[in-house]
C-alpha cells in the first residue's frame, strides 16, 4: 500500500509541509476532523506543481479564523455560503479550509443547497474523480487515502472523468475546469465525459454560471504556469468571454506575459520563491479598458490578489525610481536594494522597466553579479580558518563580496590581504599527558590519535581545516527560499555595507576589531609585536 503521507512528505515545498502541520494542529487543537483534499492530493500523487493547499473539516472552518491567525495564518478571505476560509500561511503559502458539504441542485442555473456533511460526503459533490480524494490529517487514521471513485487509477491513465452524468449541468463552471485542467495536464476528457461535456456546451449551461464561481475561475488563471495555453483554450471554447464578456486572447499583453513566465523560471531557479499572480493578471488584462479591469477584480474572492494586482505598477514605479537613485549608485548598493526589495515586484520589473539602467541592475543582479560569488576564495578562507563557525563569518563574507562586487578588491591577493587581519589563531594544542610511574602510567602517556579536524599537534602553524566552507552561492545571502524578501531588513544601514564602502585598506580597523573581540586573538597581538620588534 502507498505511504501517502511520506508522498505528502516528499512532494511538498518545506513550507507547505510546515502550513500542513499548522493547519493539522489548529484543527487537533478545536477537535475538528481535518482532511487534505482536493487538487492538492492530485498534485501530490501526480508529480505535478501544487499550486495550493485544499483543506476539508468535518465541522465550521470558519470558527477556527482567530485560531489560524494565532497560529500565523493570514486572512485573504472567506465564503459564507460554502464556510470556507482563503488563508496565507507562513511562507507564502496558498489554502483553503472549507467544511465538507453536500451540495443539491433543486433547478437548472439555481444556486444549490449547501449542508454540513461527513467527508465521504463531501466527496461525492465534487467536479472529477482526480479532485475527489481526501487524505486523513487525523490521530489514528492519518495516512490514510479515501478514494471512493478510484481517482488514483485515472491519474495513472491520465483522464479528466466527471463523478456523475449530471455533472456539468449542476455546476457549468465545471465546462471551465475540464477545459483548465486539459489545458494544463494535457489530459483528455473520458469519452463519456467528453460527450457530456459537448452537449453541455451546445446547450449552453454555461450561461447559468453562479457569480461566485466566475470570481473564483478567474483567480485560478493567476496561479497556472501557463496561462496563456489555458486562456487560449478557454477562448476555443468560448468560455473565455463567460468570466468577462470582453476579454479575448487579443487583450492579453503576449509578449509581455511570455517574458514573465520565462523570468520567473530564471528567478526560480536561483532559489528565489516568487508569487507572479497579480503580474499575470496584469499582462492577461494589459489591453482591456480600466472599468473591465475593475469589473474583473470585483469578482475575485481572495483580497490578497486583488491587492496585488492593484499595487504592482505603483510599486514597480517605486522600486524603478530607487534604482535610478543615489540608493543604488554602486553594485552593492543596488545588491542590497535588489536584495530587499520583493522578488515579486523584482520580477514584474524586470519585464517592465522602461529606463535601460534600471533593467541592466536587475539583468546584473540575476546574472553577473552572483558570478562574482565564485571570486570569493572559499579554500584559502578555510586555511585561514575563516569558515561558518566564525561568528563573524557572515559580516566578512558578505564585506568581501560587497568590496569585490564594487571593484574594490581587484584580485586574489588584495582579498587575501584584507582577510587574514580576520584570520583567528589556531586552536590551542591539547593539553600535555600526564606523566606517571609504572606501567599504566606509561601507557597513559601513549600518542594520542587525533581527534578528525582537529590540528595535528606540532605540525606548524598551517592547521588542517576545521569544517567545510559554506557554498559560495550561500555567502552573499541572496533571499532565502522561505522568507519573503519583504520581511528582511535590508543591510545597507548595517556596519558590514558601510566597510563595503571604503577600501580594502579602510577596512581594516573592522578587522582589527573583530579581532579584539575574539578571545583566543592573542598570538595574532604577539606576532605584530615581534614584526615591531624586528624593524626597531
Ligand atoms: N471543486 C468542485 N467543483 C468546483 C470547484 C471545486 O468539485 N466547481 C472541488 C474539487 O474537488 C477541487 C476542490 O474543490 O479539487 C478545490 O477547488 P480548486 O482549488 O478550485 O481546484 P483545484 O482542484 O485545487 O485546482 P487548482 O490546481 O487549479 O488549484
């Protein structure tokens, strides 16, 4: 039997392992039943990305909202109707906490009946067999995979098939969903399906989409990692115009949106977690008059995205103007700007800047400058037994970079020169044996083996190295995966960006003071005094 927690486990970003844990706790905590369920177990067994965090419990999430917001979960939003929270948990990541229900459908293009409901339940009320699994957060049961209609296997055939024949009449917005997701997964309709589907299309049902689901289709074009096949299919099929009667692919800035999926992808790759929804919601409506625009967010039910999308030219213009300022008038000015500034405005402005030298500092920041990175001269740092347990080492690999970045240091020497002052002395040799009469004293004073890392005793002042450096990469401290870059304090005000100002040799008295305050400094002192004693 499949081990879907360790699936869950493995497949999961550290941050959405830790949003599971603390959503898991919040309900263990009120005695609420709690599943993960949805696209996020799809994803999960599939291997594709998961986008978001879909949670059902057997109970009112919405109770639970001062619970998740002391836990560290913010409120992006809640619908009444269906009880379901939209949250941010830490991290940046995406869920939903919404009560397991059943929906009835008394008419045609009426909204349904919602009623509390055990899971297997809610189940049952769901769009396809893939979305329509749950696994148990729960003590006793956890681990444990409720597939009533055998999603796993139809992930494996890689089908999009509907639970029941009424399926797309119930719920029409589920004629945008099986075009989304085939548009995504490239995944065909089941035959069955797929006749349900034409017929429900030739019919027309579509025009008896609820508001609510045009609002949240809508929010889920931000979030797909190509947007614009998705769009495109959607306009095929003439749902595109069913979430705003104006919007075509024609208004869609291509260009534009093509650039920021491939950027984000760059960005992505260097480590960098960044949210680009409100960016594509801007390029997907770039050519579409303010009021549609307008129109158009009322919909969306997550306020976080709305806000987002609001803000992000403003921001951008912000940022772009910084750039251009005395705040980035060198390379480490503008790597410490860039550095704290929102990787999500970074990317939107990296597609946008209109000014060459703005665009050249991001194009710089991306590329050439991390390059700069490799200069840092990791193996001999370590000889000089300059290395992470220094509890200086982060202030003197980030002052080397910022110098090397500003051409301040201009080859391996002059680095070199301005690091040893920062070299601390090797590690006091242990202490002697002691010496006895008799045999057991004799074998007391046997040769110790050495301890591994440890320098060998007597073998001059080279000590062998203590740990490994730390990744270059990791040096300059470019933003963390986790952490928003928002939320660091940017170190332009900090001592390290004010030696990074001055030369190598104005460094220096930094150096000296580190050096002071490490206790075991002393023969370092003794060695300048026996230089000053030689010259006199
Ligand atoms: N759902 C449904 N019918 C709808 C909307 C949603 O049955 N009209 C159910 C599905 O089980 C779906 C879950 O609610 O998986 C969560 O909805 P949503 O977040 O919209 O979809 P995901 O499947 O998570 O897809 P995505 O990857 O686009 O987030």
């Amino acid at each position: 039997m499949a081990d879907y927690i360790y699936t869950m486990e493995i497949r999961l970003t550290p941050d959405q392992l830790k949003g599971v844990n603390l959503v898991q706790e919040v309900a263990r905590a009120a005695g609420i039943t709690l599943y993960l369920t949805g696209g996020a177990i799809r994803d999960i067994i599939s291997g594709f990305t998961i986008r978001d965090l879909d949670f059902t419990v057997q109970g009112n999430p919405l109770k639970l909202q001062k619970d998740f917001e002391r836990a560290g979960a913010q409120l992006a939003g809640h619908d009444d109707d269906v009880r379901t929270l939209f949250l941010v948990l830490p991290g940046n990541v995406r869920a939903e906490v919404g009560m397991a229900h059943t929906e009835t459908y008394e008419k045609v293009g009426k909204p349904p009946t919602i009623a509390p409901a055990s899971i297997q339940e809610d189940l049952r009320r769901r769009d396809f067999t893939v979305n329509a699994m749950a696994l148990s957060l729960n003590e006793g049961s956890r681990g444990l995979l409720l597939d009533p209609f055998n999603g796993v296997a139809d992930i494996e055939a890689k089908v999009l098939r509907i639970l029941h024949n009424y399926s797309f009449v119930e719920d029409p917005s589920r004629l945008i969903r099986a075009t989304r997701f085939a548009a995504r997964f490239h995944w065909p309709l089941e035959e069955r399906t797929q006749q349900r589907f034409d017929s429900a299309r030739e019919n027309k049902y579509i025009d008896h989409i609820s508001k609510g689901s045009i609002g949240h289709e809508i929010a889920q074009l931000a979030h797909e990692d190509d947007p614009l096949s998705v769009v495109r299919a959607l306009e095929k099929e003439e749902f595109l115009k069913v979430l705003h009667p104006h919007w075509t692919v024609a208004k869609v800035d291509t260009n534009g949106l093509t650039q920021l999926m491939k950027t984000r992808q760059q960005i992505v790759d260097l480590g960098y977690t960044v949210d680009p929804s409100a960016a594509v919601m801007h390029f997907l409506t770039a050519h579409l008059p303010e009021k549609d625009i307008a129109d158009i967010r009322k919909q969306i039910p997550r306020k976080d995205l709305i806000e987002a999308w609001r803000d992000i030219e403003d921001h951008a213009k912000e940022l772009a103007k910084r750039l251009m300022g005395k705040e980035a008038a060198t390379p480490s000015r503008t790597w410490n700007l860039l550095s704290s500034a929102r990787p999500e405005m970074v990317l939107f402005l990296a597609v946008t800047a209109r000014h060459q030298s703005v665009a050249q500092k991001i194009k710089n920041f991306f590329t050439k400058w991390r390059d700069v990175q490799k200069r840092i001269p990791l193996p001999e740092m370590t000889e000089l037994l300059i290395t992470p347990q220094l509890p200086e080492y982060p202030k003197i690999a980030r002052d080397v970079f910022m110098l090397l970045l500003d051409g301040k240091l201009r080859s391996r020497t002059e680095t070199l020169k301005f690091l040893k002052p920062f070299a601390p002395p090797p590690p006091p040799p242990p202490p002697p044996p002691r010496r006895g009469r008799g045999p057991k004293a004799a074998a007391v004073a046997a040769p110790i083996p050495e301890a591994p890392g440890k320098p060998a005793k007597g073998k001059g002042k080279k000590a062998a190295p203590v740990a490994a450096p730390a990744p270059a990469a990791s040096v300059p401290a470019p933003a963390k995966k986790t952490k928003p870059e928002a939320s660091r304090k940017p170190d332009t005000k900090a001592k390290p960006a004010k030696a990074a100002g001055k030369t190598a040799k104005s460094a220096k008295p930094a150096a000296k003071a580190a050096a002071a305050r490490h206790s075991t400094r002393k023969p370092a002192a003794k060695k300048s005094t026996t230089k000053k004693a030689k010259k006199r």
